[in-house]
C-alpha cells in the first residue's frame, strides 16, 4: 500500500512539474525566442565582417604624449558626425572608448547607434561606423522598453532580467524533472 501511495505521489509530482512547464513555455515562447535569437548575434557581434560592430581600426601613434588632447579629438568627432551623417543628430555621448594600444578614440553616441573612430594623435577619421549590435543588446537585456517608456533606473530591465533568469533556472529544473523523473519511478516499480 505506501508503495501504492508513493507511486500516485511521485504521478502528481510528476503531472503538476509538466503543468508548471507548460504553462511558462506558453508565456514565455517569444521572450525565449527574442533571448536566444539576440544571444547568439551578440557572441557572434565581433566575426559578423562589420554587420553588427565596426571593426576598431589602427591610428598611428599608440603614445598618449603624441596625441592630441580629448576636448579637441570630441569636437572633431562632432563635426564629422554632423557633417558627414546628419546635421540634426544628437551630439550626447554614451561613452568615448579610448584604444590606446591602437592609437585610435571611439566616439559612441547615445540616441543613436552611430559611432566614430579618431586617430588618436591626428584626429584624423578613421571609420564612421553603425552600431547594430547596441541594438540588439537592448532587445536581449531589455533596456529598449526602458529607453521607449523613458522609465527611471532601467526598472524594465531588472524586472525583466529578473524574470527571466527565474524562469530559465524554473524552466531548466521542470525539463529536468520531467526527464528524470519517470526514469525514476520505472525504476522504484522494478525493485
């Protein structure tokens, strides 16, 4: 009989672990698509030929003495930016990434994806380049919808993030489970 009773506990386990696993998949089916899909562009960003991430490319003089000073190199980057891509684009930097092994300062904007690299010592414009793997950061980690609603502290992104590392561990020990588990009952019903 407690055999009996534990083989209708371990079925119940096993009915409600593939209800909870059905359930999350159907709600998170595309969050899960938009994750894996964004994942794999992003290990990829830097062997996608330029598509995704400019290549950095090589200055002349990797000397910080050599070069000229950064107030100068920006307003550079500025009047490329306005000159050669668009005159009403948004000057405000996200980040200026200095290279300095390479002789090269990337200038990366933040209500765009474009970004410019300057030869470090002669300010010279090295690449104008379109920063696709930005965008899809923002798709895998969520922050568009932060930037879209203009939310405070990115609490989008946590949430989401959040979510979804609950769901993938909940969803990786439901599969699990539901792997596992029947095994384990064939077995117990052998001995």
């Amino acid at each position: 009989m407690a055999v009996k009773n534990t083989r209708k506990k371990q079925a119940k386990l096993l009915r409600n672990t593939r209800k909870i696993h059905r359930i999350m998949g159907i709600f998170l089916f595309v969050f899960f698509i938009f994750i894996s899909v964004s994942g794999v562009l992003l290990g990829w960003k830097k062997h996608s030929g330029g598509v995704l991430l400019p290549a950095t490319t090589k200055g002349t003089s990797s000397k910080l003495v050599e070069w000229l000073p950064l107030a100068d190199l920006e307003q550079k980057a500025f009047k490329v930016l306005h000159d050669s891509v668009g005159k009403t684009l948004s000057l405000e930097l996200d980040r200026i990434d200095i290279r300095k092994e390479k002789g090269i300062v990337k200038f990366i904007f933040a209500e765009h994806l474009n970004s410019i690299q300057l030869d470090g010592a002669t300010g010279d414009l090295l690449q104008i380049g379109i920063r696709r793997a930005d965008f899809v950061e923002q798709v895998h980690d969520g922050s568009i919808l932060d930037d879209y609603f203009k939310t405070p502290n990115g609490i989008i992104k946590v949430s989401y993030t959040s979510i979804m590392g609950v769901s993938l561990f909940l969803f990786s020990v439901t599969g699990f489970w539901l792997w596992y588990g029947p095994k384990r009952m064939k077995n117990k019903a052998r001995k």
